[in-house]
C-alpha cells in the first residue's frame, strides 16, 4: 500500500482492527481512523487500543451512507470485501471521494467473479469490470490493479 510514516488512512468496515492496527504501526506519526457502522466492532477495537495502548487508532462511528469522515481530511481509504455488502454503495463512495485529500487514494480489495475457483458465494464477489465502472460514477479511476493476492482483486484508485 506504500504507507508514509504521517499520512491519514481511513479503514471503512474495520470490523475488530485486523488492518486498522497493522497499518497504525506504519503510520507512527498519523494516524488510522477505524470506522465500522456495529457499535459491538467499535467496543472491540477500543479494548484492543487500550490493552496494547496504542495511541494512533480513532474510532468512527460510521452510517450505512456516510462513513462520517471530514471532507479533505485521509490520505487513503481502504475497503476490504466490504464494498459488495454497502446498502448505499454510490451515497457511501461520494463521501469517501469527498473526505480524500487532493491526490489521495482509494484501495478496494474484494473477490474475484470472473475466477470460478475462488471459494466464495458469487454475491460476495465483484468483477474489476464492475468495480472500475463504479468507482468512474463517484470520479475515481483506476491506478493500478495488483494481481499478487490468490483469490481477491486489489485495486488503487485515484481521483480523476
């Protein structure tokens, strides 16, 4: 993901931290902005900061179109096989775009439809077809699509 040590990057479903607290320790001196919608992963995340007194990690309360983030305010935004599971996918993403820092970046990790082996239900999967024409409706496009992981897209987007 090419972390600086100062940039803000904000994990959308943080779920109990898995990202959120890897990538607080590259970012020593910004910070990561854990936003999940389920008060019970924010309560989880929160004990996890304490107990390992972790000082970089600010927890959002997000809503199912709005993950509650200041406009101009992340470096980067990271989704991981979340983006499938949005009620209001286009409503979120245009509040995602709005909180980027001019240059800032989007990285969507989600499974791969168009490879028939990966073990998930076709209803958790998204095609990069689909996800770049998605991404083009809010004004991102797509930088680059890593092809090192075995079963997920990883894709970078950047505002147009």
């Amino acid at each position: 993901m090419k972390l600086k040590p100062d940039e803000v990057i904000a994990d959308i479903g943080a779920g109990s931290g898995y990202y959120s607290f890897r990538m607080a320790k590259r970012v020593s001196k910004g910070k990561v902005l854990a936003v999940d919608l389920q008060p019970e992963m924010l309560d989880i995340m929160r004990q996890k900061i304490k107990r390992n007194k972790v000082k970089n990690i600010e927890l959002i309360q997000g809503q199912e179109a709005n993950p509650n983030l200041t406009k101009h305010s992340v470096d980067m935004v990271l989704m991981v096989d979340v983006y499938h599971e949005l009620s209001y996918p286009k409503e979120m993403m245009e509040q995602i775009v709005a909180a980027l820092k001019p240059g800032g970046r989007f990285i969507l990790l989600e499974y791969r439809m168009e490879d028939p082996k990966v073990p998930i239900k076709r209803l958790h999967k998204m095609s990069l077809e689909q996800a770049v024409k998605e991404m083009k409706a809010v004004g991102l496009q797509l930088k680059e699509n890593i092809g090192n992981l075995p079963w997920q897209h990883f894709m970078v987007f950047v505002k147009d």
